[in-house]
C-alpha cells in the first residue's frame, strides 16, 4: 500500500517548489546531531527515511518528557508508523508548541513539505532549551519569559494623563506672540527697525501693486456713453452717420407696401392687360377685354368689393 501521489503541474508545482527552496541542509545536519545526541539512536544518510517511521521522534519526546508517547509501534507496517507519528504530534502540542510550528503527519511520511517538518523540529529545540534540557548541541533559541506585573488603580490613572511618543510631541511649542482672537494683526516687523505709519500706508509689493491704475474719464454709473472719440471732435458726424459696422441702410424702401390687403403676385409694369378677338352671333368680330387667370383670389375680391361701394349710393 502506498500513498505516494503523483507528480505536481501548473500552481501547485510552482508552490511546492518556492517551499522546497526554503529548505537548509545546514539546519539538517544540526538537527541530526541533536536528535541523535538525545536519543543515542543512528538516523543514517536520509534524514526523511531515518525519521519516517516516528520511532525516533517518539523516543525523542519521551527523553524530553518522560511519558508522553505510552506505545511506540515498532512495526513496518504504514499504519503503525502514522500512528507514531500522530502520537508525537499530540505530545509536542502538549509540550508547548504552537499550532503554526507542527507539521503534518504526510508532509514527512510522504516527504510532502520537509520544510515544515524542519520548522518543527527547531521550534521543539527551542523549546527544550527554555525548559532547561541540557545538550551538547547548541541549537535553537531561548524562548524570553513572561513577566505580568500588577499596577494599582492609581497607578494606571497616571498613566492616562501622559501622551506617548507615537502621538509625537509638544515640547518646545508656545503661543508666545500672539494676540487674541479677533485682534488686526500687523503686516511689519516689530523687531525690525521700520516705523509702524509707513508700513500701514504703503503696499507691499507681495500684495500686488496699484501704479499705473486711473479712474480718469470714467462717467457716473447710467451716464450715456459716446462710441466716437471726444478728442477727434467728430460727435455730429457720428451722431448723423451710420458706421458700417452697424451695417447699411441705403436702397432701402417700403413704398408700395399695403398693411392687411391682398398682394399682387405680379407687377402691373412688366405684365400689361392683354386683349382677345371673340365672334358674335352674327358673325361678325368684337374685341372685349381679356381678364387675366393669374391674379391672387384677394385682389380679386378687392376689386369687386370696391365696384359694389362705387354702385351703392347714399341720399341726404
């Protein structure tokens, strides 16, 4: 029975690389040294196989602390090696390790992740060496101790009144100088040898300068305003002159306008009133005035409504 997977493609090899890397050979072979110097049993030239089958490791508990692993399976068997394994896993959690710093039981039966199986056996280190294991392989760190202090009531009020450095600071600060709120504050130097009128007087030349500035020639607001040049002294020809930029005036006429009667749409000058030869019953020709087909339905009615007031006559 084996639990070996298949080889990783894509992401995941990608990550199982990057974690491979992580690796130390050097943190190895001190970890070699310390186990087999607790213990006094031979991991051998592979330190993944040496391991595999938790026997050593649960020796190496038991030596730390006596009686955390009861049975340890000496069997070949994968089942009986897991187990092992998980054993010790519990017996360190116990011991004081942290859920983060323990590996999986795969990721060294299955040479999975040995970078986390080496985080935890240097964390295990570490935490022998705070606990007072003694060896002749210096390995791992000293784990600082936690000293709780007790402050009064007292106490921990007075330290509500002082603003700590991360807030910054107020020292050297002052408001020396400076006047009450509301109050014309001066635009000289009072240190510097200036008389005060001449400063209040004078503009400087930060806020801009008015030289040169003249309201001559301006008019009272609603004052007619002349468009011609007073100096030029042409007012009556521009009075009676139009300029061409105000356009021009001159061909234009209204003559011959009528305000609500019908329009003509033909010009009597140029269309003059034509005449037609008809016969009569005997035959012989007449000429008889000839009414054009042309002429707008309200001209019409204009000339018929003036032959009616001209037929219509009134006594006195």
């Amino acid at each position: 029975m084996s639990f070996n997977k298949g080889p990783a493609y894509g992401l995941s090899a990608e990550v199982k690389n990057k974690i491979a890397q992580k690796y130390d050979p050097q943190k190895e072979e001190e970890l070699r040294c310390w186990i087999e110097d607790v213990t006094g049993c031979c991991i051998g030239t592979d330190f993944q196989k040496g391991l595999k089958s938790g026997v050593i490791l649960c020796n190496l508990i038991n030596k730390l602390q006596p009686g955390s692993v009861k049975k340890v399976n000496q069997s070949q068997l994968n089942w009986p090696q897991l187990e092992n394994l998980s054993n010790f896993i519990k017996a360190i959690s116990i011991y004081g390790l942290k859920p983060h710093d323990i590996f999986e039981a795969n990721d060294l039966y299955e040479s999975g992740n040995m970078t986390q199986v080496q985080t935890t056996l240097l964390a295990l280190a570490s935490m022998a060496k705070t606990k007072g294991s003694c060896s002749r392989v210096d390995i791992g760190v000293k784990y600082s101790d936690k000293r709780e202090r007790m402050f009064d009531e007292e106490k921990m009020k007075a330290g509500q009144c002082v603003i700590g450095l991360q807030m910054g600071t107020n020292k050297c600060a002052s408001q020396a100088g400076m006047n009450a709120y509301g109050t014309r504050r001066p635009l000289y130097d009072h240190k510097a040898q200036i008389l005060p009128p001449m400063d209040n007087t004078t503009i400087s030349l930060q806020m801009g300068t008015n030289k040169g500035a003249s309201q001559s020639g301006m008019t009272a607001p609603g004052t007619r305003r002349a468009i011609y040049d007073q100096k030029l002294g042409t007012d009556k020809c521009d009075n009676s002159t139009m300029s061409l930029q105000m356009g021009y005036s001159q061909g234009a006429n209204q003559s011959g306008q009528n305000f609500g009667l019908g329009r003509q749409i033909y010009d009597a000058k140029y269309c003059p009133k034509g005449q037609e030869v008809t016969d009569d019953h005997n035959g012989a020709g007449g000429v008889c005035e000839y009414v054009p087909d042309y002429q707008d339905e309200g001209y019409q009615g204009y000339q018929e409504e003036e032959q009616v007031y001209q037929g219509e006559g009134t006594d006195y």
